[in-house]
C-alpha cells in the first residue's frame, strides 16, 4: 500500500512539475557512481578509446605546470607542449579518410579552399583539470540542479557544472553555454579582423570588461539575482570610436531578461537596448555574426527547439596555447579564406552534438544550427550555421587554452566563416596587444556596469 502510494505522489509530482514548466533532471545513483571513478569529477568518461588515439584523462595539472615559466595573468599563454609537431595534416586531398571525425562545416571549407585550408592534427592531451570545489558543486547539481519556466530558467548551485549527464537539448545547452566554470573576471583589449575574399581587412578594437561573481573559487550558492556583467568599449572603428554597449544577465530569461544599454558618443546619452540579443548584429562586427553567437551561444534559448544528436569523436581545436603568441603577427596570421594552418592545432577529442531547430513561430536568420561541445570541459568549441532554406551559411570555431592563473579554460580568438561570403571574422585577438587575457584579479565589482558606468566611461 505504501509502494503504490509513493507511486502515486511521484506521479502527481511529475505532473505537477511538468504543467508548471519545471524539468527535473536529477542523475540516477548509477550515474553518481561514476563521478570521480570511471568518469572524471564533472561527468566526462576517463577511459580513452580503443584506437589509443584519445588517451586516458590524467587531470594531472591544476594551475601552472612545474615545467612552465608563467609571468602571471595578462600576459599571452605559454604553451605546455612546446615541442610538439604535427602528427598529420589534413587536406582536401586526404579529407574522405577522416570525414567520420569532420564537421559539415570543416569539410565546407576544405571544399571551398582546397588549395590552402588544412588542418594539422596533434597529440591529444588530457591533463588538466577543474578546482576540488567545482567537483563538489557539480556533484550536488547532479542531485538537485532542474531547469524551470520551460527551460528559460534554473535552479541550482552556482560554482561548478550544472547537468554532468544531461538527458535533454536543454540541459546541454545550458550546461555548455550559460553555466559554464569560465574565469569570474575578464578583461582585455582586442583586435576584431574582417576578412574579406579578397584578402582586405576591416579594422575593429574593443576594450572588454565581464564580470560573474558567483565563479570566484571556492564561492557558491544558488541561483538567484544578476549572474553576469559586460561593458564593451569600441575603439575602433573611428567612427564608431566612444560607442559603449553594457548589460547584466540573470538566471531566468522568462522572470528577468537580460538588461542592456548603450552609450552614444554622438548624443552622450545612454539609451536602453530592448531586446538586446538572438539575430541583432553583433557591435562592431559589419553583421558578420549575431549577437547569440558569440562563443557559439549565448542568451535566452526559446527561439529554438533542442536536442541532443549525440556523442561522437571529431577533430576539433584544442590546447591552442601557439595561436595567440605574441611572436605571430596579424599580417602572417590572417590570410585569405581562413587563418594560416601553420598556427592552428587541432586534437581528437570526444564532443557532444547539439541541435537547434527554429521554432515555427519565431524568427531568426539561422534557421538550425549544430553545436560542438568538447565532453571533458562542457564548452562550446565549434558550431555550424544554417539558413532558412538549410544550407550551410556560416561555421565558426573558438579556441581554448587552459589558463593557469583561473584553472579553467579561456575563449580565445574565434573563427566566423561566412561561406557565401567567403569572407571570416578574427575576434577576440590579442597577438599584436601588449597584454594578452587578464582574468580573475577581482578587480571589478557591479559598479562597472550599468547605465551609470556607461556615462562616466563615455565622458
């Protein structure tokens, strides 16, 4: 009697849960199981494959390596694995051997540029890993951690990863995209290139400030009020130069979207930016990516319905410490097409597919889009963007590096191939800048951001 009772409340739990938009998603004891075993603390398999072509996770760096010379936060990435040469190179010519381990949009691009686009493949590495307290919070989202108002919303514990086996699109997609364990200050002046076919480029200059206190190590608590802060300064364009755009971020588009403004240096006003986000043109960039797409996704998900295609390996950029060298010059760097091979490191690692199809009653300028989720940190790392007719329209890439002072990883320079176009987006570059990121000093509070920050940075 006791059994079908149980039964029955957990039945009315459910739906209960489900007619209000909630989404229940806490991992079986099974799974829990695994967590710090046969699978990494955040939910990530240890075991390489079979092929030993992806090795075993070793997580056996946490910080500066013993081996690494690093000056501290601000200055470029120094690579962990300096000696390192390519183990092959894939082209155009050899590209049908590998296309099981290829995105459509990479083999696009060989088919586009045939006689310059390669990719050289590495050594796969697996050896860094997360601070003992993101374990811990990952752990205890694994039991508690949903996702409410129709998965516009969470509720969780903020300081670790949020669904380390997700079950639906939405899970993965907030897991890998809007509670990522990235560094919880950032700041940084970067070169934004748009390359055109003809090899010409167009200028940007950005002055970057984020902020998300609940990502400081060792901080957690739930989920409630502002998660995130940005203010971008525009420096160049000339004349766009002056031109602020700042916001905040919460944990539920639905109850609080997200707050933007910006500041006009023409009027010296401030302005509210309603609806800042989804299809808009990202600043700065001449509409050559959107402003839900920066570092693949960001933002409210509700234009799209999710879901998960599954795990597969791929070839995707990784430990890309080199590409943002401060001895590579933008004029070597940036070259018709695409990025010059000779700087890019790419490694076979396991990814998550994810899928966005857009709903029939909404619009967007992309009308699906495939997302590439590296499986042992939960970024975003590659995507490919479809237009309303479904042909490939645009592919991007972001490369991450692990970055010693946050003991996490970074998003570096980014990668937004418009294949009508022919033409690609360089953001976030830091080669030519006299410092590189600059993360976790604790510099910035709330004060920085907002409506009132934007006018005293505009005066």
């Amino acid at each position: 009697m006791k059994m079908k009772y149980s039964m029955l409340a957990a039945s009315i739990a459910l739906q209960t849960a489900l007619l209000s938009g909630t989404a229940y998603a806490a991992a079986t004891a099974e799974e829990l199981a695994e967590l710090g075993n046969s699978r990494t603390c955040v939910g990530a398999l240890k075991a390489g494959n079979a092929e030993g072509t992806i090795p075993e996770w070793s997580g056996k760096w946490q910080g500066v390596p013993d081996h690494i010379n690093f000056e501290g936060t601000g200055n470029h990435p120094v690579d962990p694995y300096p000696a390192e040469t390519p183990k092959f190179v894939i082209t155009a010519q050899n590209m049908d051997q590998h296309a099981d381990k290829l995105s459509a949009g990479q083999k696009a691009l060989f088919e586009k540029y045939p006689d310059t686009f390669q990719m050289p493949i590495y050594e796969s590495h697996r050896d860094f890993r997360f601070p003992d307290s993101v374990c811990d919070v990952t752990r205890k989202n694994a039991e508690t951690a949903q996702l409410v108002d129709n998965g516009e919303g969470v509720e969780a514990t903020t300081g670790g990863i949020l669904f380390p086996f997700p079950k639906t699109g939405l899970e993965l997609l907030w897991t890998s995209s809007i509670f990522t364990y990235r560094p919880w200050t950032e700041e940084l002046i970067s070169d934004n290139a748009y390359v055109l076919d003809n090899g010409n480029i167009n200028w940007g200059r950005v002055k970057s400030r984020n902020l998300a206190q609940h990502l400081k190590t060792g901080t957690s608590g739930p989920t409630e009020g502002r998660s995130s802060f940005y203010l971008n300064e525009t420096l160049l364009p000339e004349r766009d130069r002056g031109e602020i755009n700042t916001g905040m971020e919460f944990w539920n588009h639905t109850t609080e979207p997200r707050q933007s403004w910006r500041y006009d240096p023409g009027t010296r006003r401030v302005r509210q930016s309603p609806e800042y986000g989804f299809d808009m043109s990202f600043p700065g960039t001449g509409g050559s990516i959107t402003v839900d797409e920066v570092r693949i996704f960001n933002g409210s998900p509700k234009r799209y319905d999710w879901k998960i295609v599954g795990q597969q390996e791929m070839y995707i950029p990784y430990n890309a410490y080199r590409l943002h060298s401060k001895d590579i010059s933008y004029d070597d760097l940036l070259i018709p097409g695409h990025a010059n091979p000779e700087h890019m490191r790419y490694e076979l690692q396991r990814v998550w597919v994810l899928e966005a199809n857009l709903k029939d009653d909404y619009r967007h300028i992309y009308g699906k889009r495939h997302m590439y989720i590296d499986a042992d940190t939960w970024f975003m790392v590659m995507a490919d963007n479809y237009d309303a007719r479904g042909g490939l329209w645009r592919t991007s890439m972001v490369n991450y590096f692990y970055a010693y002072e946050a003991q996490t990883w970074q998003a570096g320079v980014g990668f937004y191939h418009d294949l009508q176009a022919s033409s690609y987006l360089a953001f976030n570059l830091v080669n030519e800048q006299p410092k590189g990121y600059t993360l976790n000093t604790g510099e910035l509070n709330d004060r920085d951001f907002g409506p009132q920050a934007a006018r005293r940075a505009g005066l």
